[in-house]
C-alpha cells in the first residue's frame, strides 16, 4: 500500500500542482495544508487553485472556514486524520500538499495536544498578576524542570502549569517527536533562492491584476479585520492599508512581496530541518517521474 504523501517546501514553489498530478498518477485524493486556504473567499491572495483547474482530483479542507473564525491545528489534525482514513477506505491515497509546517506534523507526526481549561488558566493569570511570575516560575521548577528551563516569557510558563494542573503531565511530555502515526512520506520542492525572488514578484503581481484588492474589500466586509488569523495573513494585510489610505497599490504590493520572501525563507528553514523529506529541484523537467519514484520505493522499503 503506498503511504500518505506529503508535497511541502516553500511557497511559490509548485506545490499544488504537483500534488495534483501525482493524485493523478496513483489514484489519489489532495488534503490541503495551507491554514489559510481554509478560509472562504480567500482565494487569489493565497494562490488557492481554481476548481477548473483542479483536473477532476477531489480536494479536502479548502474553503471550510469564516474568515472570522479562527483556525486550530488541533481541530485540523482531528479532520486531517479522518479524511485520511475515509480516503484509505475507499481505496485511494491521501495527498497532503501545504506550506504550514506546524499543519503539517500534527497530520502527519506522532503529535499529541494537551487539553486546556479558562478556569484555571484565568486562576493562574490572577496570580501572576498579583505576586508577578516569579513563584509561578519556581512551582513549574518543581513540577517541570525542563520545561521551566526552556520557556521564560509569562503566557507559555501559566501554560506549562496549567497543563500540569488538568493533566498531572509536564508540559514537555507532549514535545512533539519525529515520528510518522502512519507510513508516510514527504516530498519537498527546492528552488534557487534569486529564481524563487522573481516567481514571487510575479505571483504577487498577478494577483493584483486578478483583483486582490476586490477581494479584501470583499471579506473586508464580511468581518475579515475580526478574524485573528485571517486579517494577519501576508498581502490581507497590506491590502487593507489602501483600504485605509496609508498605503498605495503599488506599496501594498511591494510588502507583499517583501513579507512573502521572508515566509518563504521560514518556511525552508522549516522543513530542511525534517531530515524525512526528500527534496527535489522544483524546476527539473522530469519532477513528476522523480517523485512517484520517490513514494514507490517508500512504499516498497
């Protein structure tokens, strides 16, 4: 059986597209990880692949979300786990294409999420805001030195003890390892960095002349500014500045691409820190070949 595919790496690389045809070539179905192709209407600022060109491949988990509701890696690894499982039950392969690295693992990884509670992170907030995080920080010592040793700012440490509180676990228990829940294998897509400047340029550049600022207008006026996510995401944000009048077309456009070679950038800091992925030159003629190569020796080791 071949095992779950994932096309990572950075944006602007091809990703989509080539999740599409190796859905194609091995009876496949693609599961998007792009946290922000969740949202609808949200679809020329994050390159979402039009329907008519989705070439009759099945396409999971786009479209799913206000842009006002706020998206969950937790709630993600739950639909992701299912849809993998519904598409293993019909005899098909799951494809996960997607540049959000942390959406990601939690499909893929042996990843386990602790569980919260307001009451009693709003019992240790209370604390810390009468005796400061001092004595918070000297409890978690006691209960979590490693994690003690490791976090130092307010939010993460009444974290760390709230977990333990719910769980009787420390909160570094639940550090998440390298290791698949199920056979998989990752494909990821490398480019020249000054190539992958000028693709990103040009994208940008092509959205705006598709109509991004219509369609930040658009979701705009549909609460896109309450959305904690979505009002943050690279071009939604610069675009609502010429809504605003702060900012010209034309300078909304440059930060976009600006703000989007430096995620592209932390995205391949990222995944070349998987030592799991097998990554290929994104431009190579024969790119498709190589990586059905790739996850028909994966499912034959």
């Amino acid at each position: 059986m071949l095992p779950i595919i994932a096309v990572v790496g950075p944006t602007g690389t091809g990703k989509s597209d080539l999740a599409i045809e190796l859905a194609l070539r091995l009876n496949g179905e693609v599961v998007n990880a792009d946290a922000l192709q969740f949202y609808r209407g949200m679809d020329i600022g994050t390159a979402k692949v039009p329907v008519a060109e989705r070439r009759g491949v099945p396409h999971h988990l786009l479209d799913t979300m206000d842009v006002t509701q706020e998206a969950s890696v937790a709630g993600f690894q739950v639909q992701a786990r299912a849809l993998f499982a519904d598409i293993r039950a019909r005899g098909r392969v799951p494809v996960l294409a997607g540049g959000s690295g942390l959406y990601v693992r939690a499909a893929l990884d042996v990843l386990e999420f602790p569980p919260t509670d307001p009451q009693v992170r709003g019992r240790l907030e209370a604390e810390a805001a009468e005796g400061g995080i001092g004595p918070l920080l000297e409890r978690l010592r006691g209960v979590d030195p490693d994690s003690a040793a490791r976090l130092g700012d307010e939010r993460r440490i009444i974290r760390a003890l709230e977990v333990h509180a719910i769980t009787g676990r420390p909160f570094s228990s639940y550090m998440p390892r390298r290791e698949y829940a199920q056979p998989a294998v990752q494909i990821g897509l490398a480019i020249d960095r000054a190539l992958l400047h000028e693709r990103l340029a040009a994208r940008v550049g092509r959205m705006v002349d598709a109509g991004l600022l219509e369609e930040v207008r658009r979701l705009d006026a549909a609460g896109l500014r309450r959305g904690r996510t979505a009002s943050r995401a690279i071009g939604y944000s610069q675009f609502l500045d010429v809504l605003d009048g702060t900012a010209t077309v034309a300078q909304a456009a440059e930060r976009t691409v600006v703000a989007t070679r430096q995620f592209a950038r932390r995205q391949t800091t990222w995944f070349t820190a998987d030592p799991r992925v097998h990554w290929l030159e994104a431009t190579r003629p024969d790119l498709a070949d190589a990586a059905e190569a790739i996850v028909r020796a994966a499912a034959a080791a």
